[in-house]
C-alpha cells in the first residue's frame, strides 16, 4: 500500500508493517490505490517519480519510509537509497 504526504504530495510505500499501521493511523498521510505494474512513471494520479522531486519531498519521502539519508547527500545519492530500499 503506498500513502500520499499530504505536505508535500510525496508517494512513498512503507515496507515495515510497524510502519504501515502507523501511516494509516496518521493524519499527515491518505491512502492511495495500488499502482498498476504496467503504468508509466508519473502517469498515475498524483503520483511524483523521484527523477521530479526536490530535495525536500526526497527527504520527506526516505523520512517517511524509514530511510537514513546522511548529512550532506545529494538528491541522486537520495534517489538511489530510496531505489534501493524499494519504495
């Protein structure tokens, strides 16, 4: 299940069940449909590739996600650790 950041209009999908249930619980995220696998990047409703985001909503997104993003990273070097952790 993947959550809109309602400040930023960030997707990201937790891959921490903890995580999940606390998303769903919260006011700061909505909900969003699963993602058909053969859809475009950026065709579907609201949703941001990561190729588009600023360094804040990257940040928001990996935050949200649970990721660690060192001090001083780039939004490239952001991108692919949230590529790796598979959001």
């Amino acid at each position: 299940m993947k959550f809109r950041i309602n400040t930023t209009g960030s997707i990201v999908e937790p891959n921490d069940e903890t995580v999940l249930e606390q998303m769903k619980n919260s006011p700061f995220y909505t909900a969003i449909p699963d993602v058909e696998p053969d859809a475009q990047e950026g065709d579907n409703e609201g949703v941001k590739p990561l190729s588009k985001m600023n360094k804040d909503e990257l940040l928001a997104a990996s935050q949200a996600a649970g990721i660690d993003v060192p001090d001083g990273s780039t939004k490239a070097e952001i991108v692919e650790l949230i590529q790796a952790a598979g959001v």
